[in-house]
C-alpha cells in the first residue's frame, strides 16, 4: 500500500517558514506505520521543497496535516489530488479537528480528530483490507452523502513510550532539516483562552521516560551534530522537577548543543508561540 503524507506550507510570513521546522504528528504516523503495518510512507514538507506529484497520483491514500495557518494551502493540496484522481485523502491537525465538517465539506473522505496515532493506523489497516466499516474508529469524522458522521472522540493516548519515535528520515530532503525536533511530552497544566493546546492534549500532562528521550536525543545528535535540538512540548517547564532531570541527563550524556523550547513566561503562559534559546555546557 502505497501511502504519501503532506504538510503544507504557510503564506506569508509564519514561524514554520523562517525556521523550516516539520512538526511531528506525519513523522510519528509513519513510524507507527512501518512498525505495525511495514508500510513506509513518503512525507513531503513542502518547506523544504515542492511535492511529487506523481508520487501522489500513484498512492492508495493521502494524508495531509494541517494547523490554521496553513488550511488554504492544505485545501489547495487537497482540490490537486482530487483533480489527479479518486485517491482517498484523509486530514488530521488541530484545524480539521474543530472543523471536521469544513474539511469534508471541501472534499476530504476522512478526518481524524484530536490525537490521532492509533485512529490513522486502524484506518488504514482497514483501508488495506478492503473494508468499508469505519463507525467504530474513534475520533473518525466521514461523509455518507449528505450526512456527517463524528465517532466518539479518540482518547488520549496515556503511555507516550508506547510510541516509536518519529521518523524524519521519512521527510522528503530531511537532509536540509536544520533544527531537529523532539516532543518529550503533551498536555499543559494551564488553560489559557487564546491556546488551542488543552482542547487538543488535554491538560493532563504525560512526559515520556527520560532515559527515552535521551537515547532519541543521542540518535539525533550523531545524526547531525551541529543541529539545534528543539523542544516540541506543549510547555516544556511544566513539570520543573521533571524539566531537571532531563537537562541534567542530557549534561551527563555530554551533550553539548544548542536547544530551544516552547515555555511560560514570568507573566503570561506564551506555550504555543515563545522561542527560549540556550545552551547546554
């Protein structure tokens, strides 16, 4: 089964176009993937170059991830598959998770809801195997004519070491990728109006195992050496005693590289926008 993963790029000015950071939902789908299905998927971030077109022509699926800035573009993907094909397109990411019934309405056949993970697999499991019952895969939204459908929502995924590591060797030129992302844990304690986190991660926070994250660091470091490692967690000091341990692991590890995160200021919870650059020694 020949899958292709996208994630689209934004307009204009944005975050994720100045620092060509992939986010980790596509890389950590693939990896599920390869692992349980021995499907190997091919991600396009269109940050780092353009999308093969043929490659997407010949797929039995199409994945295509999206946050709000970057919607226009994915519904742009979107319309040039369906112009190349009947290719089933599923959608998943926070934007088509508050407005599932947007992303279908616009052509999508599948949207995926909150965290995704074990969804996107049973989808495609089913997929694979011909069948046409998808009423029972949480956090699924599809269309039947007219009607929507929305199963129950997905729950959240408790045990994070369960899941491999995402696979950014799957990206397509993830040569180019300059700053190497890491995703430690999700949740935020906080619920701050402006956030779309605890709607999509809950504010239970979930961290993975330290000694985890570190060997993940390890295989990143020697991969690239002069990269800079970049916390992806929701809020990366909302456990302090926890945030410690794994700084002082990563110095005990001798890692010596520049890092950055998303983190609450002394004034106002900025866990979706603030950049803190540091260094370990």
């Amino acid at each position: 089964m020949r899958i292709t993963l996208i994630e689209p790029r934004a307009p204009g000015v944005h975050v994720y176009a100045k620092f060509k950071l992939p986010r980790l939902g596509l890389p950590l789908l693939g990896a599920i993937l390869e692992r349980e299905l021995g499907i190997r998927p091919i991600i396009y971030f269109q940050e780092l170059g353009g999308i093969d077109w043929g490659a997407v022509a010949s797929s039995d699926l199409v994945g295509i991830s999206t946050i709000t800035p970057t919607a226009p573009e994915a519904y742009s993907i979107l319309e040039e598959v369906k112009r190349r094909g009947d290719i089933p397109v599923v959608m998943g990411g926070p934007h088509v998770t508050f407005l599932p019934e947007e992303a279908l309405g616009k052509g999508a056949d599948f949207v995926i809801r909150g965290e995704g993970e074990y969804s996107f697999l049973e989808l495609v499991r089913r997929l694979r195997d011909g069948r046409q019952d998808f009423d029972d895969i949480p956090g699924l939204s599809y269309r039947e004519g007219e009607i929507f459908y929305h199963n129950p929502v997905v729950p959240r995924v408790d045990d994070l070491d369960a899941l491999p590591w995402p696979d950014l060797t799957l990206i397509h030129n993830w040569e180019k990728i300059r700053i190497l992302p890491v995703m430690t844990s999700r949740g935020c304690p906080y619920n701050c109006k402006f956030c779309s986190v605890t709607k999509m991660f809950g504010r239970r926070y979930r961290f993975r195992d330290t000694e985890d994250v570190l060997a993940e660091l390890e295989t990143l470091h020697r991969r690239n050496p002069k990269a800079t490692i970049f916390f992806y967690d929701d809020n990366f000091t909302a456990n302090v005693r926890r945030t410690k341990e794994l700084l002082r692991g990563m110095i005990e590890w001798g890692f010596k590289v520049r890092w950055t995160s998303s983190t609450p200021t002394a004034s106002r919870c900025t866990a979706c926008s603030s950049w803190a650059p540091t260094r370990t020694t």
